[in-house]
C-alpha cells in the first residue's frame, strides 16, 4: 500500500459493532488548491472509471479519489456522467497537500 492511496485518508469509526470509514471527516478538508484549476468535460470512456480519469489527467492512477472528492461526486455509476464538466486540481496542489500531513 502506498502513500496516495485512499485507505490512508479514511476515518475508521465503530459503529453499533461495525467498522465505518468516512472519507469526508478525514483530512480531505485541509486540502486547499492555490494553483489554478483546469476544467475537464466527462466523456464517455471516463464514466464508472475514475482510475483511468486520474491516469489521463495525472499520469497517476492513485489521484482518482481526490478527484472525486474535490468535485462531491459520491456515486460514480450515477454522478460521472458524459458532458459533465469537473474540476482539475493541480496535481502539484494535490502532492504538496499530501506531503503537508
């Protein structure tokens, strides 16, 4: 497991026995681009796979979650839909707000 991916940036609650993780109250909060962002219109090869969106936009296929995120697209089957236009953090954004945790 690397440092990008997700799994290192969820919160890990017991909840009724059961173990719940939340991205959204991990430290994805403190993540504020100064660069500025691209726009990027879906196209049909980008829905249900954010990982290869991540590989075309970054090079990387570990930066689809923040991807994701940074847009508050939850559902990839329903949310990533063709003509959608999303936002492009900077991927040097991305990389100092991981080496700032």
């Amino acid at each position: 497991m690397g440092r990008l991916d997700r799994e290192n940036f969820l919160t890990k609650e017991v909840v009724d026995n059961y173990v719940e993780l939340d991205l959204s109250s991990s430290q994805f909060k403190s993540f504020d681009p100064k660069r500025p962002m691209r726009y990027y219109t879906i196209i049909e090869d980008d829905t249900q796979r954010p990982d290869n969106l991540s590989l075309k936009l970054y090079g990387r296929m570990e930066y689809w979650w923040i991807v994701l995120k940074w847009n508050g697209i939850d559902d990839v089957w329903n949310d990533l839909t063709v003509g959608g236009v999303i936002k492009v953090p900077d991927i040097l954004d991305i990389e100092d707000w991981i080496l700032s945790l």
